[in-house]
C-alpha cells in the first residue's frame, strides 16, 4: 500500500465528505466536529453537523491530514490551535496540570474500514505533524490512551496509543484519565 497524505481543504472536501458518508457520518453524525466550539452532541443534526464542518474547512478554521491510498481517503488525523479545538475531553484533570497552553492539538484519528491495521493512523500523524511544521510550528499537544497490558477496542482509540506517538518523538507529560496522557511534542 503507498499511502500519502494532503492538508484537508477545499480541494480535498469532497474526498473527506465521501468516507465519512460512507461510515455514518462517523461516530453517529460527529463529522468531525466534536472537538470544535460548536460541537458538543445532540446540538446539531447529521446534517447540520456536515454543513458546519464544511464551511470551518472552506473558511480555513478546520485542519486534518487525509490518508489517500491512490486516489482514495482512507482516513485522517485532526489537528489544530487550540481555539479551533477546545472542547478536548477530561477537561477538569486537564486544566488541573496545565503549564503552558500549546500551539497545536492532535484531537482524533479516523481510519475507514477496509484500512484498519494497516498503519493508516501512523501515516496520518506523520501529515499532520507535516502541516504544523508547514503553518510554523510550535508545541503541539495529544491525548492518547496507554494501551499496553491491555486489550482496548480500536473503537475507543479515537485518538490513537501512546506508543504511536512515542514513536514520532511525543513524550508524556501528565495523566489525565485511567489510561489517557497528555503528550508532548515540539515541531519546528
């Protein structure tokens, strides 16, 4: 599989548009908006929800690395400032340990069906630490769960393994969750 990446944008839209059709919308009608200021659930219909996230992207306010096998998007990772995406989870226990807001969040991976296991996640991470570096970057922050000792559902891993991350350079900093960390990562 040759997998590559491009920035999501309005030239890529209808590619991201088809595999979250083709998947429900994500995660019930999410469409990658959960993370966004207006993207808290049972606000916005599907549809609502695909309208938004079309012109955040349009607009410029809406930032991912798709995964294209070929022709095809196979998956993505979201990323962003952090007042594009401030609606992270565990905020409480975030808040508690925060030194320095960072630069950038990593807050959701997506990878298709047929992709799954393939290293679609891996790839992705790798664009979108690409694109930060591309737009300047700076510290960029994620939230992943350890998985190691345990067995863990790929449907819960929404935002990816630490060991992913630790492979690309991130280190923890803190816990913020059972098994969910803050990780770090300057990019230049």
């Amino acid at each position: 599989m040759g997998l590559t990446t491009k920035p999501l944008d309005a030239d890529t839209w209808v590619d991201f548009e088809r595999l979250v059709q083709a998947h429900d919308g994500v995660w019930g009608g999410c469409w990658c908006l959960g993370f966004h200021e207006e993207g808290a659930n049972g606000v916005h219909s599907p549809d609502q929800r695909r309208a938004l996230k079309r012109a955040r992207v349009l607009e410029g306010r809406a930032h991912a690395a798709l995964v294209y096998d070929g022709e095809q998007c196979v998956g993505w990772c979201q990323f962003g400032p952090t007042d594009e995406l401030p609606r992270i989870k565990h905020q409480k226990a975030y808040r508690a340990g925060l030194q320095h807001p960072p630069d950038w969040r990593i807050t959701c991976f997506f990878v298709g069906r047929i992709h799954r296991h393939m290293g679609v996640a891996d790839v992705a991470l790798g664009g979108a630490l690409d694109e930060i570096a591309r737009l300047g970057g700076g510290l960029v922050e994620s939230y992943p769960e350890d998985t190691s000792g345990r067995k863990v559902s790929g449907s819960f891993l929404h935002n990816a393994t630490v060991a992913m991350f630790e492979r690309r350079g991130f280190v923890r900093d803190r816990r913020i969750g059972t098994h969910r960390w803050v990780v770090t990562r300057r990019v230049g």
